[in-house]
C-alpha cells in the first residue's frame, strides 16, 4: 500500500483495518495522531508498527518524540537509542534518531552528550539543516568559526531558511561583525514575511 502524504485520518485508519499487518500503515497513522496533538493516540500507532516491523527506525525515532511529548524522557531515550543501534546496521543511513536524541540531552542539560548526537547526525545525513543548526548554537561560544561555517552551509543549502539566517545574524553581531549581521537579519525577516 502506498500512503499519500496528505491521506486523511479516516483514510489511513481504514488501511490499517484493511491492511492490519502493514507496518507502515500504522507508521503513518501515529504520524497523523502526532500532527493532531494526540499523543496517546500516536503512541499506540507507532507502538504497533514497532510490533510489526521491529527492525523500523523511523518508527522507534516517531515513538520517542511521542515518549517526549507524554513526559517519559527515559522511554523516549530508550526508544532513540534502539532506532540507533538499528540505524547503524541499515545500508541507508538516518540522522534523525541522533538529532532527536540530540535534542533530548541539549533540553535535559547534557550538552556535551547532545554535540556528539548532532554531529553524527550531520555525518549520516549531510542535507539535515536542523542538526546544523543546533551543533551551530551547541558550538557558538567555544568554537564561533565552525558555528558560523555550519549557518553559511544551512543559508546556502536553503536561502529560505529563517532560522538559519536568525542564527548566523546573531553570532556575526556576537563577533562584531555588525554589517554582515545587518544583512541576516534582513533576510530572516524577508523569509519570516508569508
């Protein structure tokens, strides 16, 4: 079965009647319960996808931000750490069970924890601006010049990128740099403007 990104609730809840041993079927509807603000509704989606699929990073990553959302850090945790374990012995690679764990340590004050996620984030997925970002702001007093080299690569990759641009306008006037922050500032309002 193939899921459109825009399938309706009542859609997807009737592939999984349909298709009740889909695993991404039920991927799909904790993703739509997560959109929803239903926690506990996605928690019991994406538990069973796990049930189904055990080998699914995406499902054990989508279980931890729900983890997180219903306040359980040490589910959430553990469930980051076996996306994890199973990401390292898939052939394509994802960032985004370490930059969700990443997250994790940088909000629970474990900074140093959260700067290894993030960079083995970027390094399983180069492309992922989100990781780039928060290793710039991890980095941005003891190492400004990696943080600002990591911003240039997010505003390059994507000129749209309002944070991104936030970001680097802020250490460019840390660092004096009063012009070149001027001129993102600039651009993070033209990008925050619909």
């Amino acid at each position: 079965l193939g899921y459109p990104p825009r399938a309706s609730l009542k859609e997807v809840l009737r592939a999984t009647e349909l298709a009740w041993r889909d695993a991404d079927a039920f991927y799909y509807l904790g993703r739509l319960y997560f959109s929803a603000d239903n926690a506990p509704g996605a928690l019991g989606a994406f538990q069973k996808a796990v049930e189904l699929d055990p080998l699914s990073v995406k499902a054990h990553t989508q279980m931890g931000q729900t983890y997180e959302v219903l306040g359980r850090m040490a589910d959430a945790e553990k469930a980051y750490l076996q996306a994890i374990e199973l990401d390292r012995k898939q052939v394509k690679k994802s960032g985004w069970p370490y930059y969700s764990i990443g997250l994790l340590c940088w909000n629970n004050g474990r900074k140093e924890e959260s700067v290894a996620y993030f960079r083995e984030a970027i390094a399983r997925n180069p492309g992922l601006s989100e990781a780039k970002i928060k290793l710039a702001v991890a980095l941005s007093n003891q190492k400004p010049e990696e943080a600002r080299h990591l911003l240039e690569e997010v505003v390059r990759a994507d000129a749209g990128n309002a944070e991104g641009h936030y970001r680097l306008a802020l250490l460019l006037s840390k660092s004096g740099k009063q012009q070149e922050a001027a001129e993102q500032f600039a651009l993070f309002e033209k990008c925050r403007k619909p």
